[in-house]
C-alpha cells in the first residue's frame, strides 16, 4: 500500500500568461531637460491634442473560454487624463508583457472630436465578447473600437470620432490574433515617411463595413491573404444576406474581343453571397455531405461569343465551378420566341446550365448532384445590368470593387475526411462503405470553405473561357 496524499486541485486551473505582467525597460529614463514640446506627454496636432495612454483595464480575452490555443486580450485604456477620451481599444497577444499604447484624445479648438450616434456589432465571440464601431456624425470618422462583455450597446459617450479632415487613410500593420471570422491588426498611416503628417492610433479590428461601390475596398496589389470579405456579424442580418435579393440583384458585364478580334465575348457575370453544401448521389440514395462545399461568396457567368462579322450569337459558354461547357445557339431553350435563352444555376453551387435536371459530378453510380430546375423565380438580366469594363468604349465607370484583387469571403479549412466520417457513422450498415470513394470525387476546392476572388482576378478575364 502507498501513501494517500492529501493535496487536492481544481479541476480548471488558472491560467497565467506573460501578458499579466508590465514590460519595464531595466533600468529608468533619464530626466529630459526642458526644450520645445519634446517628452512633455502632449502633442497638439491642430487643435486635437493626443496623450499616449500605457495603462490600461482588462476587458476579455481569449483564454477565458479557450477558443484558441494563441491567445490575446482585449483593454480599455484606463486611466484616461481629464478632458481626453478614448479613441479606441487595445488588443495585445498574451505571449509577451503587456507594452503598448493608444491616444486619447482632447478637443482645444472646438469640433474636432464628436460622439458617434450609434453603433454596429463588427464582431462577438461566443457571447462573451462584443466589439462595437462607432457610427459617426456627418463629417466625422471613427478612428478605433469599443470593446463590451455584453451584448448592449455601449453609451456613446464611450468614444469619440475625429473630424475627417484631421484623419488620414490608413492600412493593416502586424497581425495581432487570427480565428475563423475575424483577424485583428495594428494601424498604421498608409503614407509615411519624413513629410507625411499619418498619426498611429492603435489597434484595429479587420472588418469594416464595405461601401456599396467598394470604395474603400483596397485596390490592385495581388490576393496576399492580408484582406477578405465576409458576411455580416450580426446572425438576422448575416442570416438575410447569405439569401441574397433577386429583386434587387445586377448583372455585371464585362465584354472584351476574341480570336484576333473577329468575335466580341460578352461575359455576364453573378455574385451569390453563400455557396451551399453539397449532396452525394449513391445509387439510388442522396446523401447530404454536410459542411462540404460550402462558402461565402461565389462567382459565376456565362459568356456569349458574338462573330465581329455580322453581330450573330456563336456560341453560349456556360461556367460549372472551376470550369464550364461551350454551347451551340442550337441547343439553347429560347423563350417566347425571343431571343433571349435560358441559363439555370444550380441549387447551392450556382453553376450554370443550358437545360434543367440533375448533372451528376462523378460516375453513373457515384458523385456529387448538381440539380436545376425551372422556377417561377427568375432573373431577367437585360433589366438589371450594368457594364464593368469594355475594351473600346470610353464612357464605361469602373467601380472600384472590380479592382479588389483579394477573397470575397473567407478561407476556413477543415479535414474533409472527418466530414465523410460524419456521414458515414450516420449511415452504417446502409452506404457507408462506398462513400468513402467520394474522396476522389470531390474537387480540391471543396476541401475547405474559401472565397473566391472577383472577376478581374480570374484568368478567364484576359484570356479563353477554360
């Protein structure tokens, strides 16, 4: 027989990190001698006087539910000198001694600082964290976040925005922290150097609510994995977005010339906020797969080819995932002898069709459905267009979302074999034995939820349809 010890633990035990402590440089600062302004903790930068807070009171962090193993807090900067107020919130890795800073602000001329008049939910994590931007006042921009452990709004007496003209563009630093939905980085002024006048204010969490035209999206450079898009964080308005709006939705034509120029493509193309998951067909059984194939964002389009010679339709290029299916005119299904044809996206993949019914992506006996089928919704796309580039016609608007060459939605990557367990574990002793084959089905892009990138970024855009 042993001993029997007596020493009890907690079955959760506390978790300390590096953050916990302050970062001191070894030894003290010396005493600066009195100049012009240099060290005295203020700085006016035209009638807005900033201080640099250091200390700061601890609102959530990452570790306190343990969804990820690299965690971060998020502070308020506290406490705050009198007549300054926050400008925004502070977030730190937990890997290192708390060492940072933000500005508060202090309005000395009258106008230059404003309460926002509302909020927007940029982000929540799982219930417990809420971050919050500032709606601002004509005239007036938000320069950081609020960051609350509830789901109220917080008063707007929180926060102060900056009159515009004291702001300046700016664009991500570092990456802080990174999950599933949000990426969280430091700010910097987008122009820097000797003569630029761009002040850092702190940290800033990445999203931000995209204009209608996307201008304020980041324009050109290549698809680095620094900037995406994604749905709303709000569940009803991401819910209401992921349907999308036929009554409101616009085709965006791109036309460009082809084969020496004898032939004109015009190229329509169509933005579904959410691609769904997708469904196997075993036989005589369908099997939903889950999670598999699902998205945010998804490009499609059908291409017309017109001869140069005397403006007659050639052929229809019909887009199906990572590639499609040139059609003859005479295989098309004209309505009400028009000229107008019909095109059928597909339920979930919005691939496209020139007939309805089930177009089975594998073999007689296994793969992936593709279902289409005639609807009383529909899109008629000569009602709602609009022209995104045209070779030769000089009044064309480029908006400036066509110029964003990064993810229209997120990448989440999961191991696609653990989502075939799921099914087969619920289908055992029936199919699930030959749904294992699926693996070889299933195209690459189907193994992880990841956004697209936008019409101009694609290969078809300067080159052939594939």
């Amino acid at each position: 027989m042993g001993n029997f010890g007596s020493c009890f633990t907690s079955s959760k035990e506390i978790q300390t990190f590096p953050i916990d402590t302050n970062f001191k440089l070894p030894s003290l600062l010396p005493s600066w001698p009195p100049g012009e302004g240099f060290a005295t903790g203020i700085i006016d930068l035209g009638g807005l006087e900033v201080c640099q807070i250091t200390t700061f009171k601890k609102i959530w962090s990452t570790s306190q539910d343990g969804s990820d193993a690299t965690h971060v807090t998020f502070f308020e900067p506290s406490p705050i000198p009198d007549g300054f107020f926050m400008l925004g919130c502070y977030c730190q890795s937990n890997n290192t001694p708390l060492f940072g800073w933000v500005l508060a602000g202090k309005d000395v001329s009258s106008g230059t600082l404003a309460e926002p008049v509302d909020y927007t939910l940029a982000w929540s994590g799982n219930d417990s964290c809420f971050v919050w931007l500032p709606t601002p006042p004509e005239g007036y921009k938000p320069v950081g976040y609020v960051v609350t452990t509830s789901p109220e709004k917080p008063s707007v007496g929180s926060i102060r925005c900056v009159r515009a003209d004291l702001t300046d563009e700016s664009e991500a630093d570092a990456l802080v922290w990174s999950s599933n939905d949000v990426s969280v980085y430091g700010l910097r002024p987008k122009v820097r150097g000797r003569q630029a006048q761009g002040v850092c204010v702190g940290d800033e969490l990445n999203p931000i609510l995209v204009e209608p035209t996307g201008s304020n999206l980041p324009q050109g450079g290549s698809n680095d994995g620094t900037y995406w898009l994604d749905l709303p964080v709000d569940e009803t308005e991401r819910e209401r977005v992921k349907k999308g709006d036929l009554q409101m939705c616009e085709a965006y034509i791109h036309v460009k010339p082809m084969l020496g120029a004898t032939f004109t493509d015009i190229a329509i193309w169509l933005f579904y906020p959410f691609n769904g998951p997708s469904t196997a067909k075993v036989g005589l059984v369908d099997i939903p797969l889950g999670r598999i194939g699902e998205h945010i964002g998804d490009w499609e389009h059908v291409t017309l080819r017109v001869s140069n010679f005397n403006g007659q339709l050639y052929r229809v290029y019909f887009g199906q995932h990572s590639g499609g299916t040139w059609v003859e005119p005479t295989s098309l299904e004209f309505l009400d002898a028009s000229n107008n044809f019909a095109a059928y996206p597909s339920l979930n993949g919005h691939a496209t069709y020139p007939v309805p019914g089930l177009v089975l992506q594998g073999n007689d006996l296994i793969g992936l459905r593709n279902d289409a089928a005639k609807s009383d919704k529909f899109f008629d796309v000569k009602k709602r267009y609009s022209v995104m580039e045209a070779e030769y016609i000089n009044n064309v608007l480029e908006l400036p979302w066509v110029n964003y060459f990064r993810k229209w939605g997120p990448k989440i990557t999961y191991e696609i074999g653990l989502e075939i367990e799921k099914v087969q574990g619920s289908l055992a002793g029936t199919v699930g034995s030959p749904i294992s084959s699926l693996l070889g089905l299933i195209p690459k892009e189907f193994s992880s939820e990841d956004g697209p990138t936008g019409p101009k970024v694609k290969d078809v855009w300067d080159g052939d349809e594939r």
